[in-house]
C-alpha cells in the first residue's frame, strides 16, 4: 500500500473522529433545546450550559473523537505498515525459496544460499535438502569417477586376456607384448619385464623385454635374485610404490633431453605364492589407486600365463624326449627281437642235435660191444667189436679181469657193480673205460646177470656202446646250454630293465602331465581315451573313470563332429590328425554346454603303436 494511501486514512479516520463528535455534540444539544424544561423556561443556548454543566465535556467531544480517530488510523496504519512489511519480506522469502528450488532443479547447488533468511523450520529443512543433494551429488560423482575406473581396469583387462592369449608359446614376444601394453594403456613412460630364470640351482632376472629403457645401461640385463628393489620385491612378493625417486636411480630419456620420473612402481608376477618374475613400471606422474591395482591384477594373469607357458614347453621338452625314448626303446625291442629269434634258432639247432644224438645212440645199441665175464670180474669172452674198441688182441685179454679197463682211482666203482650183480641186481649207465693205449672212452654199458635153472648166477653179461664221441659232444652242448641260458638271462634282465625304464618314464610323464593347468587327453589309434589328467575333469566334468575306455566322440557335440574338419579327423580312426597346429573348437561337458577351447595335437609312435595327445586351454578368462 502507497503511503499516500495511509495518510489518507489517518486524515479520514482524525475526520471521521471529529464529525462523529460534533454530530454527537449536536444531537446532545438539539435533544437539550426540545426538552420540556427547556422550551418553559425561555431560555437561549447559553443557558443551556447553566443548566446542564456537562455541555462543556460536549464541547470538546468533537476534538476528543477527532484525537482518538487520529490515534486508532496511527494504530490501523501501523498495522498495515507492518502487515505490509511482513508481505514483503514472505515476498522475498517466497522469491528466494522459489530461485533456491530453481538452482536446486537446474543443479546449481553451489550457487544457493539461505543465510538471509530466519532460520525457521522451512529454511531449516530447504538447507538439509541442498546439503542431501550436495551429498548426494558428490557421491553420484565419485561412484561415477569409480564407475569409470572399473571400466578402465574392466577394458583393461579383457584387451590384456586377448594378448596373453595369443603368442604364449614365445616367452620373450610374449613378455615385449605385455610391457608394450602396459605403457601405452597406462600412459607412462618406461617399463620393464623381468623373468625369473631358475636353471642349474642359480636364480635371478633376466630383463627379457622394455619400453624406453636407456639401452646401453640394461641391454642384455641381469639381476640377481636378492638385489635391488626388483629382488627385494619377489623375496616380500609385495608391491613396491616409490615417489621419492633419487636422482640416479633411473632416468628416461628422449630425443630433447633426460630426466628422473617422479614415480616407481614394480609388482611381482606370482601365483599360488610363487614367483615368476617382476615388472618395473615409470612416470613422471604419479599412480592413481586403481591403476596399481589393475597392474597388480594382470600382474596374477601374467603370472599364471607365463606358468602355462613354462609347463607346455617343459611337457613339449618331456613329449620330445619320451618320443625319442619310445624310439630308442623300439629299436632295442627290435634288436632285443632278433637276439631272441637267434636265440631259438641256437635253440632249434640244439635240439637238432639231441636228436642227431639220439639217433647214434640208436644206432650203436644196433652194434653194441659184447663181453662176457665171472662174477669176480674174470673176462670168457669178447666180441670183435669189444677188441677193436679197446686196442687189445685175443690174446692179450684172454684170462684178463675186468680191472684192465678200469682206471685205479674206480677200481671202487668195479667192486660195487660187482657185488651188486652177485645179488642178481642189473647195471645199466655210462662208464668210463681205459684202452690199452691209456686213452679214455666212454661205454653206454649194460651188465645183466646169467642165471641157470637154479637160479645161480653162471656169468654176466656186457652189452655196451661207444658213446665217447657223443659225450664230448654233450659236454660241448651242455657248455652251449649254459653259455646260451646265460645269454638268454641277461636278454631276460635287460628286458626287465628296460621295462622299468619305459614304466619309470612313463609314470614320471603322467604325473608331469597329470599337474599340468591345461587340460591334456591321450588317445589310440581307435580313438579310445587313455589318459585324462585333472584340469581335463574339471573342464568337462567327467571323472576319468567315466571316459577313459571310451571313445572320444562323446567330449564333443555331434554338430563340432559334422562340421569342424579338425575334430571330424580327430575322431575318425585312420584318418590323417592336424598335428602341431593350434585350433579354436567348441567341445561339450557334461552337462551339455559348448565350451570354446584351443587345441594343439601331437602324436607318437612306438613300434606299430600310434597314440595322440592333445593340449587344450580355456579360451575364457576370469577377469574377477
């Protein structure tokens, strides 16, 4: 409202006041001069105020009631100033609340400001309200920047999954791949990959890849395993972070100049607690949080791939030399063949000659030696035979006793065959017999006692054969049994041996196979499982008691069988593998799910025996 507006209302309420008085003063007087006292008594107005006295209080009524209305329009216009005031400033609070909810709407949180106004419930609550939404904000904005930062580490990590797995037969390409990501992703200014080398008992790092290394500083680089931060660091296997950098530790150089980076970091490549190396990593900013925890994250990665990688070349080694084991074992089986072979081919003329002997002694029991001779020995009579055998005459013998023929030291045994055949007891076996020249023969003899009807012994009679040539001829062959049973026992032990050798090795391969991470499956020629280690049970699901004797086809779908030409001659018997080569197919577990996996398939052959092994790693990788 106007001011001119209030001063209009004092001056009408001060006139109301006023002429409300004198109308009052009026009808008072006009009420006065009608009266009956009055009108008799004929008096004027000025009389009025003799009689009555109170006219003069009417008198002043008028500027009485002027006064008050003045005072109540001071007070009516005091009232609308101060309603008018607190229109005005609900007006300001009303705008401001109105630009503070419009800040709050377009996001401008900082720009709002209440302290003007009273700290009532309203201003309270609108100030909780912007500090909620300030609070929000800044927390939608650092889950944003961490949600930006899991993006970061996540597409790290799958584009680091993609080059480990590719090249990992090659340490070095693959270490030099890795380094070189690692700069550029993180878009620093050096790098450094350091492998553990453990060979021959001396441990320590071969710088085997860099990025903007100072060349003639660590070219060909080596460090032992517990010098300097990169040994301190595997022995801890702890992260080491370093900002304050001294001044020579390092440098990175360009074209314009050297200088010192501002930050070190290096972090161990370990898993299950082992290390496989170390990378050291440069820049002249300083790391962020997540990037040393994406670092320490592809750091386990590396470290198992690397790991993989060892292995597959240590069972490549291992397949190698098994395969050149298995064709030196097949070439001494065949030599082990053909000794047998002539073995029985000795054998067979052996027993030819058993039989040749035999047939001599057939043929002189046909023409047997002949004597006769007393119980005391005393020679009757002799054939023609007996004469020539043993170089004497008729003469000579005639009378002689059997002693002649006998040498001194069996003159025991003659007295023995004697009192035997006194008991009517025959004698049949080979003896030996002296001639007259001294020499010695051997008589395949038969003593049979002559009795008459009374059954007294009337003489003995001799039948024998020259077998001297045929005992030589069995000492030969016994000396050529033993000597050939020798031969055969040593064929026998080194048959032995070389069993324990091909079962030793072939134990030592299982079980090198059986730790390896990648899953590794062993068929024949027909396509039945042989060897399934662990990581194959985990990735199809099988137990090997469930595959191996089976046939391989049921480790893939029948569609993978139809279509993909490398399973098709994987499963198919005779026909030619794709050996050496690494091949991305989909196999099938247990439960009936494709998996993608790489296969690399080599063969062996020992002897007519053909069996194929195949390597396979899991094309998913954990990125969590």
């Amino acid at each position: 409202m106007k001011k001119i507006q209030l001063s209009r209302i004092t001056g009408k309420y001060t006139f109301g006041g006023t002429l409300f008085g004198l109308v009052v003063l009026l009808v008072v007087v006009l009420t006065n001069l009608n009266s009956h006292v009055f009108m008799q008594s004929n008096r004027t107005i000025a009389d009025m105020f003799y009689l009555f006295p109170g006219m003069w209080v009417l008198i002043m009524l008028p500027a009485m009631t002027g006064v008050a209305g003045y005072f109540l329009a001071q007070r009516f216009v005091h009232t609308v100033r101060k309603q008018n005031k607190y229109i005005k400033a609900q007006a300001r609070r009303g705008d401001m609340v109105l630009k503070f909810i419009n800040n709050l709407r377009q996001g401008n949180l900082d720009n709002v400001n209440l302290d003007s106004l009273k700290k009532d419930l309203l201003s309270k609550s609108l100030l909780k309200l912007r500090d909620y939404l300030i609070k929000n904000r800044n927390k939608q904005e650092q889950g944003k920047i961490q949600e930006e930062q899991r993006n970061w580490v996540t597409q790290g990590l799958a584009q680091f999954a993609e080059i480990l797995r590719k090249n990992n037969d090659n340490l070095e390409e693959l270490s030099y791949n890795i380094i070189s990501y690692m700069v550029n992703y993180l878009k620093i200014n050096q790098g450094g990959f350091f492998l553990l080398n453990n060979t021959h008992g001396d441990k320590y790092f071969d710088l085997t890849a860099c990025i903007a290394f100072d060349r003639k500083k660590f070219a060909n680089k080596q460090i032992q395993f517990d010098e300097g931060l990169i040994g301190r660091c595997a022995i801890e296997k702890q992260t080491i972070y370093i900002t304050d950098v001294p001044n020579e530790y390092i440098t990175i150089t360009s074209g314009l100049g050297q200088a010192n980076p501002k930050a070190i970091l290096i972090v161990p490549l370990k898993v299950n607690n082992e290390i496989y190396g170390v990378i050291e990593l440069a820049s002249f900013n300083e790391f962020e949080p997540y990037e040393i925890e994406f670092v320490e994250k592809t750091a386990e990665s590396i470290a198992t791939t690397i790991s993989t990688v060892q292995i597959n070349i240590q069972t490549t080694k291992l397949l190698h030399e098994t395969q050149i084991q298995a064709e030196k074992m097949s070439q001494q089986e065949e030599e082990l063949r053909q000794n047998l072979e002539e073995m029985q081919a000795t054998q067979e003329e052996s027993d030819r000659r058993e039989v040749e002997r035999k047939g001599i002694l057939e043929a002189i029991d046909n023409s047997a030696i002949s004597c006769e001779f007393e119980t005391d020995g005393t020679l009757i009579s002799v054939n023609q035979l007996f004469l020539e055998t043993f170089k004497y005459q008729a003469s000579e013998i005639e009378g002689q006793n059997l002693k002649i023929f006998f040498f001194n030291d069996e003159s025991d045994e003659l007295t023995k065959i004697l009192q035997d055949l006194k008991k009517g007891q025959n004698f049949k076996g080979r003896v030996r017999r002296r001639t007259k020249l001294g020499d010695e023969i051997f008589l395949l003899t038969t003593y049979t006692p002559v009795m008459d009807n009374q059954g007294d012994i009337v003489k003995i009679l001799s039948l024998e054969n020259d077998i001297t040539e045929q005992v030589y001829m069995e000492e030969q062959m016994k000396s050529s049994k033993e000597e050939l049973g020798k031969l055969l026992e040593q064929a026998r032990d080194e048959m032995k041996e070389q069993f324990k050798e091909i079962e030793a090795v072939k134990i030592r391969n299982e079980k090198t196979l059986e730790g390896a991470l990648d899953a590794i499956i062993t068929i024949n020629k027909e396509g039945i499982l042989e060897f399934f280690n662990e990581a194959a049970e985990k990735l199809w699901g099988y137990t090997r008691n469930e595959v191996l004797g089976n046939h391989i086809s049921m480790l893939f779908s029948p569609e993978t069988m139809e279509k993909d030409p490398f399973v098709k001659a994987y499963i198919t018997s005779g026909e030619a593998k794709i050996v050496g080569e690494r091949k991305e197919v989909p196999i099938k577990n247990k439960f009936g799910d494709d998996i993608p996996v790489l296969f690399l398939l080599s063969e062996a052959q020992v002897g007519e025996d053909w069996s194929f092994t195949a390597f396979i790693q899991n094309v998913e990788v954990e990125l969590f």
